[in-house]
C-alpha cells in the first residue's frame, strides 16, 4: 500500500513539473521569445525583452525557468551575466512548421483546453457542452499545426492505398478525379492532396467559419486555390454528388451526427464512389493497462472533443478515443455495405475505406 501511495504521489508531482513546462512553453511560443532565440541568437533576459517588446522582469524568469528545466542552454558572460541559447534540436521541436515531432500545435491546443476546465465542471453537472468556438484560435490554429506535417507526410499514400481511386491517380496528374474534403478545417488535407496531383480538384467544408477562412488563405499561399474551394457547410446536410472520393480526417468522432454525415458522404459519392475515413489508432476494445497513445485520447475527449459534440442535443457522444468497432457499427447503420482496415501503417490514424 505505501509503495503504490508513493508511486502515485511521485507520478503526480511529475505531472505538477510536466503541467509549468507546457505553460512556459506555450509562453515562449505565444511571445515571439523561441523565435527570436532561434532566429537572432543567445540573449541575455534585457537583450530577449528588447527584441521581443516585452517585460524584462517576467523574461528573466522565465529564462531562468527554461535553464533550470534545460529546455534552454546557459553560458555566463564574462560579468557573470546569464545568457540563454535554445538548442537546435529543441528549436526543431518547437518551430519547425513541418515537423511530425513538433509539438507547438498541440500545446496551443492544450492550452485553450485547460482555459475552459472551469466550464467543464458545469458539463460534467448538466451535461451540456461548450461549442467549438468557445475554446477560441488557440484551438483551431493549434489543431491546424499539429495535422499539418503528418498531412504533408502521409496523406498522398492514403489515397495511392484507396482502391480504385489509387490506380486512376496512379495513371495520371489527377485530372478527372474530384474529391471532397469533409471536415477539413483548416485545409491542409486538402492543399496537400491538391499539391500530390496537379490537376485534382478538391472541395472541403468545414462547419467552422474560421477554419475555412484559414483554408482558403492556406490554399492561396501554396498556390493550388484555383483546384481547391472551401466552405463552411454542416458536414450532416452536404448538398450534391458525383464525387469519386470523400474523406473525412480525425473529425468522426468529434461529430454530434456521425450517422447523418456518413450518409451525406454516402450520397456524395454515390454507388461509384468510396469514402475514406482516418480517425484515431485504438484498440477494438477498452484494455487496460492501455496504451499512452488510449491516455493521451482520454484526456483529448474529456477537454475538447467530447464536450464540444455534447452541444447538439441527442449527440452520439462518440469520444476521441473511436474505436474500430465503432467506425463499423456507424458506417453499416449509415448504409455501407462494407469497411476495409486499410493495411497501411500511419503514425496518428488507423485507415478505413468505406464501399457504399
């Protein structure tokens, strides 16, 4: 007993540590201060205040805070003044918009998560949620930065693995294919998609303004907004068809319909068409000791994804933590005749082709 008392104490005070490192993390992102570092080079805490436009007294702690954790390096200068350096593999970490380590977008997300921890408790008592936009653009921005590189990575071989649909993009640039991006927030899929073939014509709703707002900026600067057009539209009552591919990346469960738009998608493609669905990597079923990967989706569901579905009245409530059975059970209730696992490893998503 007071062994397993000690452990959980020790497991808990590291997570207290772990707790002030993406506070101070999200601090030294948010201000511009790991940029400059980066970018500029070691400062002192006057130096890094003067370049950054901020308190030299609050820099200097959190500095010092950065040394003491060895998030950065520290030299002493020959006056004994402190001078920080952020090592080029932290840099990476934190910066690097491309990178599938990269860790800044999920701890903007995070933090626009623990914002709303007071509202949660008024959840957990009524069980009503707090909507999408509520948790503001840390959310979204950080969503968006987080899917980027994996997007940027792997997506071109999701759709090379889509049966029938890989072999037509195989024997060409893409022309002839249309596809629609549901879901598609800030637009990265879609941009990437559009980029591996250039004559692919994409269309991606999203039912939050921002997001789509953010695409379509995104789809301009990597200069494919001539084959791909974006829309805020409810995922539940698309309009029209004759696309031959819909996708929907890592937004099912966050879904307070999925039934309702994995029939839209159904109809979208017809009987010619599939739909491709990406969503969380789980286990069939709930095991313990569960994976880190379970945790982090626990945790994920009980801040963001499962709160914001509860906003709909009679939401399925689906959760992060999307199981594979799940992704059957709604795809034959929305009039699937089959799912397919995809055979193909990705790092975040397990991979499923839904045949109408």
């Amino acid at each position: 007993m007071g062994d397993r008392r000690q452990q959980f104490g020790e497991r808990l005070l590291g997570s207290v540590s772990g707790a002030f490192d993406i506070a101070a993390a999200y601090f030294g992102i948010r201000l511009g201060l790991y940029r400059s570092l980066a970018d500029d080079g070691p400062a002192t805490s006057t130096e890094l205040a003067g370049r950054t436009g901020t308190d030299e007294r609050m820099v200097r702690e959190w500095l010092e805070q950065q040394g003491a954790t060895e998030v950065l390096d520290v030299d002493r200068d020959g006056d004994g003044t402190l001078r920080f350096a952020l090592p080029p593999e932290h840099a990476a970490v934190l910066l690097d918009p491309t990178a599938l380590d990269g860790m800044a977008g999920s701890i903007r997300s995070l933090m626009a998560e623990l914002c709303m921890v007071p509202r949660l408790l008024d959840t957990f008592r009524t069980g009503v949620g707090i909507p999408y936009a509520d948790y503001g653009p840390d959310e979204s921005e950080g969503q968006a930065m987080s899917s980027r590189p994996l997007y940027e990575a792997e997506v071109a071989s999701w759709l090379r693995a889509v049966p029938g649909i890989g072999s037509r993009l195989a024997a060409g640039d893409g022309a002839g294919v249309r596809l629609l991006d549901i879901g598609c927030g800030s637009g990265w899929s879609s941009v990437n998609m559009a980029k591996a073939w250039p004559a692919l014509v994409v269309d991606g709703v999203d039912l939050d303004a921002a997001s789509i707002a953010a695409a379509r900026a995104n789809a301009e600067a990597e200069g494919v907004a001539d084959r791909v057009r974006f829309e805020v539209q409810d995922a539940a009552e698309l309009a029209g068809a004759g696309y031959d591919l819909a996708t929907m990346f890592e937004m099912l469960h966050d879904l307070a319909r999925p039934l309702e738009a994995l029939a839209a998608a159904r109809a979208a493609v017809g009987d010619d068409g599939v739909v491709l669905v990406a969503d969380e990597r789980t286990r069939d079923s709930y095991e313990l000791p569960a994976t880190p990967i379970e945790q982090r989706h626990y945790g994920w569901s009980l801040l963001h994804c499962l709160p914001a579905a509860l906003t709909v009245p009679d939401s399925a409530a689906t959760g992060t933590v999307i199981r594979p059975t799940t992704v059957r059970t709604y795809a034959t209730r929305a009039g699937f005749r089959q799912t397919t696992l995809l055979p193909l490893h990705s790092e975040a998503f397990h991979l499923y082709v839904l045949h109408p």
